[in-house]
C-alpha cells in the first residue's frame, strides 16, 4: 500500500515529499497510521550527517498515531489502540540494560539499518531512527510502540516520543535538580522548553533561559523561565550577576555548540552541575585546563534521551499533563503539514521556534 512520506535520498540532499510502497506488518511488527510527528533537531542532524543514518531513509523519530494492523506474536497493542512511537527500544539483555541504564542500549538502534519499505521505483529505504515517522503510516518494530497514556490527546502525546522525555528526564533523572535550587536552560527549542517545564515541576527557585533569538522569551517565560538572557560572550557573567554572583546550582545545554557548552560549565557555581543534551558535531571542541577542573569541582554530563525509560516515565509525565503541571502544546510553535517539514528544516537552522509539529 503506497502512501506519502518525507524521503531523504542521501546526505546532505533536501528531503523528498514521495509516495512510498509500505508493506503489511510481518511478525512482531506493527503498522501505525501517524497522527502527528515533531520536528526535531536530531533529524536535522541526520540529514546534514553529524549522525549516522543509512539513505534513503524515512526521517522523524518523534510520534503518535493508531495502530492499523499487528504481525504474528504482538499482543500488546491492537488495532484502533492510540500508541507513542519509542525510537530507542532497549533489548533488555545488553551490559548497559542489565545495568538499568536502558537510554544506553546497545542495540537500541539495530532497527535502522533494516529496509522497511521501499520508493515507487522499488529502491530500499531505511526508517531512520527506527520508526519513520515522517509519513502518514509507518511499519515498527512492536518493541517500538508504547499505548498512549490516557488522558493525552493523540496529537500532543506525538511529543512525549522525544522532546519531553529527553528534557524532563535531563533536569529530573541526569541533573536530578532540587526544590529550591537554580538551573539555567541553554537553548529554547522543544527540548529546552520542555526542561524548563521540567525545572518548573521540580521546584526551582530560579529558571534562566538562554537563546541567541530575543524572539523566544515569550516561549521561554510561559514555559517557566523566571529571566532571560540573550546568549553572548558576557552569558556566564550574565548569569552569575542574576545569582548572588554565585552561578546556578545546574545548567542544561540543548544546544550542541561547544560555545554554550562551555558558557554552561562556566555558568554553573563551583560544585555546580551541568548536563549536555544536545548533540553537536565533531567539529564542536570544547576544552579545559586542568587547574580549573581541581577549582571549581563541577561536574559535566552527558545525556542520552533524557536518561529516560519510556516505559515507566509516560505515566509519570501523563500524570503532569491531566494536573495541569505540563503543557505539551505550549512546546509547538507551529503545526503544518508533511509538505512543509523541509520549511521547518530551514527555520531551525535559522534558530527560529520551538517546535514545529506535523498534524497528518
């Protein structure tokens, strides 16, 4: 069955508005027809190469939509269930999953190199981070679909695949902020927006925004920014003279550049902690001298997807939304259709918005 997806041909090229020949779904597998999907900057980062992907591809990797149909062997879900598309499914028997650390897993990704359907023309396409959800129906793994919490309607639960899971769990599972402590956000995208909801939700007694746009403090501020501070070369000092010239208690960088990297680490008070989210290229260098290090006893951390188990944390980021505490449309800037995800491309390289979301 053909239907419309956005195909990336090779790296680097501009994404494809096509049909594409989508089989059923053969044993544990399940086919979902997509309600809606986020624009993230990760697919951003996979067409230009800064990370792996096998081409063609189908990109999107952030989505909810209904089951249609279900291979052999899944009972999970079934056809008419509403489902949140997991991108990054652990195995459960790896070292980092026997550890509990699933957003490790190492073979979380193994599903991306699979051909899942193919162009009109009959070449093989990949499904990006697994789960294609630029398209208006997409075939997964069932390890890949989670059955939408209730009380969150299908569209908005598109952004609990990704951009909230990753920005709630950065401040409560990496930098595992306080009540009463302050944290700093770098970058107002959707997973920024997202963690500064989640430093909200934490208690923070002080929640600094950072972005190069003056246009995003609205976002920022309605999202649970108490200040914002327009990114410079003075941000670190910015921010220590917002703080009792102490610095914040955690920073969260969204942003991937070494530059806010660094502003982050020296935006932090000694002791001060500091955890990396965004994902930046090789080229993006970010150096310290060694003295430093003994100084300021800071900590800088990586995170991946948020340090999050999707599986135990939708109930638990649910429970935010139907109290009010989280509001998942406050992410999206935009809702357009899949004709327009190559626009949206070119306003994140522009640093324009939050999120842009695809409403199918």
């Amino acid at each position: 069955m053909a239907v419309r997806a956005a195909v990336l041909p090779a790296i680097g090229s501009p994404l494809e508005i096509t049909g594409i020949d989508l089989p059923d779904p053969g044993p544990g597998q399940v086919r979902v027809r997509l309600a809606a999907a986020g624009v993230c900057h990760s697919d951003l980062s996979l067409s230009d190469g800064t990370m792996r992907v096998p081409v063609p591809a189908v990109l999107g990797h952030e989505g909810a939509g209904t089951v249609v149909a279900v291979g052999e062997g899944v009972t999970h879900v079934a056809p008419g269930d509403g489902v949140v598309l997991n991108w990054a499914p652990s195995c459960g028997t790896c070292h980092a999953c026997s550890l509990g650390e699933v957003w490790l897993c190492a073979n979380a990704l193994n599903g991306a190199a699979d051909v899942y359907a193919r162009t009109t023309e009959g070449a093989d396409l990949h499904p990006g981070l697994n789960v294609a959800a630029f398209a208006e129906e997409t075939v997964v793994s069932a390890a890949c679909v989670l059955p939408v919490p209730q009380g969150v309607p299908l569209t908005d639960a598109a952004l609990l695949g990704c951009a909230v899971l990753t920005g709630y769990g950065a401040v409560h599972h990496s930098a595992q902020v306080r009540p009463g402590e302050t944290v700093a956000v770098f970058g107002v995208g959707g997973v920024g927006l997202a963690a500064l909801q989640a430093a909200r939700i934490a208690g923070a007694s002080k929640i600094v925004a950072v972005d190069v746009s003056a246009e995003k403090e609205e976002l920022a501020r309605t999202a649970g920014a108490t200040d914002y501070v327009i990114a410079s070369e003075n941000t670190a000092r910015e921010i220590r003279a917002l703080t009792g010239k102490q610095g914040v208690d955690v920073a969260v960088e969204c942003a991937g550049r070494a530059v806010s990297i660094r502003a982050a680490w020296d935006s932090t008070r000694r002791g001060g902690r500091t955890t990396v989210v965004g994902i930046g290229g090789k080229d993006q260098q970010v150096t310290f001298n060694a003295l430093e290090i003994f100084h300021w006893g800071r900590t800088l951390s990586g995170c991946v997807y948020g340090n999050s188990n999707p599986a135990e944390d939708l109930p638990i980021l649910a429970e935010h939304v139907r109290a009010g505490r989280l509001d998942l449309s406050a992410l999206v800037t935009e809702r357009i259709a899949l004709d327009g995800i190559p626009a949206a491309f070119d306003n994140m390289l522009a640093g324009k918005g939050g999120r842009a979301l695809v409403v199918f």
